[in-house]
C-alpha cells in the first residue's frame, strides 16, 4: 500500500512554492471555489495546522453542524494575513500526518491537489503534480468512500473513464477520454476541465 503522506508533503510544498510566486495584486485574485479569493483559499488551506479536531468540532456544533459555514468563517477571518505566513503554514506542516475525522490521507491528498489547482489556474501558474499522486487522486474521486466533498459520489457511474497520459482507467460504458489533469477536474466538478476532455 502507498504511503501517502510523503505525496501529501510534496504538493504541500508546491503549492506553498506558488503562493510564494504570487504578487500582491494575484492574492486578491478569484480561485476556482466560489466566492474565495487566493488568500482566503490560503487561509483555509492553513485551518488542519491551527486548530484542533475538538476545536473545529466545537465550533460545528455552535454552527448548527454546518461545516462550510466554519470553514468559510475561518477563511475570511484569516485571510487578511501576511501571504508569507499563510504559505509558512504548508511548507512548515508540509510532513504533517493530521486527517480530519471520518476522512482518509487520500481525501488530505485530493484537498490539496484540488485546491492547488484551484489557485495556479486563475493565476495562469504551472502546479506539478505527479502521475502517481493524481491517479490516487482519481481512484479516490470515482470511490464510494464517503467524506469526499469535491465530488458527488456517483457521478462517473454508467462510464468508461480513459486517461490520454498516464495508464489509468476505471468504470464501463460510453468512454469519456482526457488527460489526468482533465479527468480530475471534471470529477472534482470544476467546468475547466471539460476543455481537457472528450466523449
């Protein structure tokens, strides 16, 4: 079985490398998550590190257990923070080993991975990820594990995903084809990656 933290780590540390390359102007630039902006996405990306499981839980229930709801407020209360500190949070946590409760390393894996391209679109920045990296990543977005909030579980069900560079595949029916960057966003429902696929 892959250990998946060391994956985690690495693109922890790209995407720190990518907000460093930001200018002030681009942390006020729109990501793909609605109605976040780079720095509150930067903040967000920062809560694992900064506040404990028993602390978020808390702050659930006060919420009325709605989860979006704390994330989006420690987002925007955090996101007027110096970008050189919010980038130190991931590279400083980069080897980190904290998953939330009810989640799995490969759903902290897919966070990232996502989120990282979430910013380095709309800023026009090449994000690297690895092929091994986004084929768990993919596994991950077509189970039937539960957790995963950047998909809806079934969505790819009734089809045949094809990757165009890289050996991964999964599913039967119609064939959608498209590299791993394509297939990847458009499990993790960002429009974007329609232009990356075909079928």
């Amino acid at each position: 079985m892959t250990d998946v933290f060391p994956l985690i780590a690495v693109q922890r540390r790209a995407v720190a490398d990518l907000l460093d390359s930001l200018s002030a102007e681009e942390w006020l630039t729109p990501t793909l998550c609605e109605g976040w902006r780079v720095q509150e996405l930067a903040a967000h990306l920062s809560m694992p590190f900064r506040v404990s499981n028993s602390r978020f839980l808390l702050k659930v229930l006060g919420a009325g257990g709605n989860i979006a709801r704390v994330m989006d407020s420690f987002a925007r209360e955090h996101a007027s923070e110096p970008p050189a500190a919010l980038a130190g949070y991931l590279r400083d946590n980069a080897e980190s080993r904290f998953v939330a409760p009810t989640y799995t390393p490969v759903a902290s894996l897919t966070e990232i991975v996502v989120h990282g391209f979430d910013i380095s679109l709309p800023t026009k920045r090449h994000l690297e990820v690895p092929e091994e990296t986004s084929t768990l990543v993919l596994d991950y977005l077509v189970s039937k594990k539960p957790g995963s909030v950047f998909t809806k579980r079934g969505l790819a069900d009734g089809l045949r995903l094809v990757s165009t560079d890289s050996s991964w595949s999964w599913g039967e029916g119609p064939e959608v084809r498209g590299t791993n960057f394509g297939l990847l966003e458009v499990l993790a429902r960002r429009p974007l990656g329609l232009e990356h696929v075909s079928g």
